[in-house]
C-alpha cells in the first residue's frame, strides 16, 4: 500500500491556480498519470509487478518531494499574508493638549529611526500639525521585512511624564499619544463596493513646488456606511493617493470585521487606540527618571534617549518572545 498522500483533484487544481506552485502540481499530475498507467500495465502481469513496484516506490518518493515543496511555499505565503512585509502605522495626539502633540511627533521620529535601522521604507501619507510643530494625527507607510510583525506590538496608548519647555513653572506633565498599525495585505479580506465610497480632491500642502500648489493631487476617502475618512497627500499623483487611501481604507475595514468575529462591537472599536485618556497606556514614557516601563510586559528599560532615538529593538523583542 501507498504511504504518500495522493491528491485529489479540488485539491490539485488549488495548486495548479496558484501561479507559485503550478508548475510542481502539473508535475505532480504528470507522475501519477504515469505510476497509474505502469500499475495497469502490470496488473494482469506477474513477471512485471516487482519491476513496476520498484517504479511506485520511486514515482512516489517524487511525488512526496514535490507535495512537500508545494506545502512550504504555500505556508510561506500564507505566513507572509498574516505577516505583511507592509504595514500603516498612524499615531495621533490624545490627553494633553499641545504637549500630547509635540509627543506624537516624537513617537513618530522613534518609529522612524527604528525603521532605518531595520533598512525599511517609511513614508509619510497624510500629516496634520499643531500649532508648535507636533502631530495632531500622522500617517505613515512602513514597507521591508517583518515590518508589521515587528511592529505590531506597538498600538495602543503611549504615556509620557516629563516637564514641557513650554512649562515655566517647572510643573511635571503626564500626557497620552496613541498608536495603530494597520497590516496591509495583497489581499484585503474586505471588498469596497464603489458606492459606499465618496471622495474628494484637494491640493497637497506643504512643499513640493508648482505641481503641489495647481494640481490637486490630495486624496480624502470617506467610507459611507462606517464614517471611516481617510486622506493621502504624500504622493505626486492624484491616482497614487486613492490607491493609497483606498489599500488604508481596506486594512480598517478588514480590522472591523476580525473585531466583529471575535464577538466585539463594531462600536466599541478601541482594541488599538482605545480613547487614549491617561488611564488606558501600554507604556510610559518618564524623562525624569530615565525610565521606559511596557505595563504589558511589566518591564522597565534606562537611558530613554537612546530608546527615543529609535533603539527600540530590545523593548520589542522581548514583546515578540511572549507574542
């Protein structure tokens, strides 16, 4: 009797749609065709059944290394759509007003300089300033290896305590900045019906010369039945922004609906960001003592100004090892 796992046919063509592994099922196919029709030939042959039984064996060896092959690329792309090499990383303001924002804009800085270190793109999509310079809301797009497996562990509400320059009375403030990292997949698990979506064009600011100030480049997509708004200015062209705005649009549609599943209200979507009130932190930020404590892990980490400056490679690792 055969040991090896004979395909059947639904399964097969699975694997012949799938251009990764076409060419091993055709392979695959061509085998069994053939160990089949060896089998036929022997069957009323005794003198040929211990010649074609050697011929199974072998047709089969094949057929398991192929099977096997076809698994691991399989596996490996479905590792890589749970784990996307890209990922949307938004941070935003919370309590503290002025302060909070000039945090926000540090939050972002960290995570750049952390993507430089792990050699990956990281590309403003839309950024909202406040008076002095910090970020009412940020969005940026994160591309290279394990980008949103690694950063993952990052979304919720951040805390900072520390005495602001703009404080003359040297009163320590504690203020909030929340983070969201949105995992976007080449196949987004939610499709977008044309007319649940209204969109509107607008001129990017900021630099970027003649094209930015006559053209309007600038991309707001607004999601009907959620109120889901989402904008992408970073781009030169009108057509880059609304595929933009539309692949972060699907990413927050997707996360609705892995709420939903999970039994949560789709109004109580605060898994990430939660209202980012003083309370609700993942981790505090204290300048005073030199300190970075992770509530999750229940772990404190010194020299705050190496970590804001984006080694936060330790801090994330050590997230990773109870993930």
């Amino acid at each position: 009797m055969s040991n090896v796992m004979v395909l059947d046919a639904h399964t097969l063509a699975d694997y012949k749609a799938n251009p990764k592994t076409a060419y091993l099922a055709a392979e695959y196919e061509r085998l069994e065709k053939e160990k089949q029709e060896a089998l036929s030939v022997a069957a009323d042959d005794a003198a040929l059944r211990a010649l074609v039984e050697e011929e199974r064996i072998s047709f089969e060896r094949q057929q398991a290394e192929l099977l096997a092959e076809m698994e691991r690329i399989l596996s490996r792309e479905h590792e890589e759509e749970a784990l996307p090499s890209e990922a949307i990383l938004e941070v935003r303001a919370g309590a503290g007003g002025e302060e909070a924002a000039i945090f926000a804009r540090e939050l972002a800085l960290m995570y750049q300089r952390f993507a430089e270190r792990e050699g990956w793109e990281f590309v403003p999509v839309d950024e909202s300033e406040s008076e002095l310079g910090g970020y009412k809301q940020a969005v940026f797009d994160v591309r290279g290896r394990d980008a949103y497996a690694k950063l993952r562990h990052e979304r919720g509400v951040h805390r900072v305590q520390r005495v602001p320059a703009t404080e003359k009375s040297g009163r320590i403030h504690t203020s909030t900045a929340s983070v969201a990292v949105l995992p976007i997949r080449k196949k987004p698990a939610v499709v977008i019906s044309p007319a649940d979506i209204e969109m509107e064009f607008s001129r990017a600011g900021g630099a970027g010369g003649q094209n930015v100030n006559k053209v309007e480049t600038a991309v707001r997509v607004i999601h009907k039945p959620t109120g889901i708004d989402v904008r992408s200015t970073s781009e030169r062209s009108q057509l880059r922004n609304r595929e933009k705005a539309l692949a972060i649009l699907a990413a927050k549609l997707s996360e609705l609906a892995e709420e939903s599943h999970s039994s949560e209200s789709a109004a109580e979507r605060r898994q990430q960001i939660g209202s980012a009130e003083r309370s609700e932190k993942i981790r505090t930020y204290n300048f005073l003592q030199d300190r970075v404590t992770d509530h999750r892990l229940k772990k404190s980490w010194h020299s705050i100004e190496r970590i804001m400056d984006g080694d936060i490679a330790p801090l994330i690792e050590a997230l990773e090892a109870i993930a």
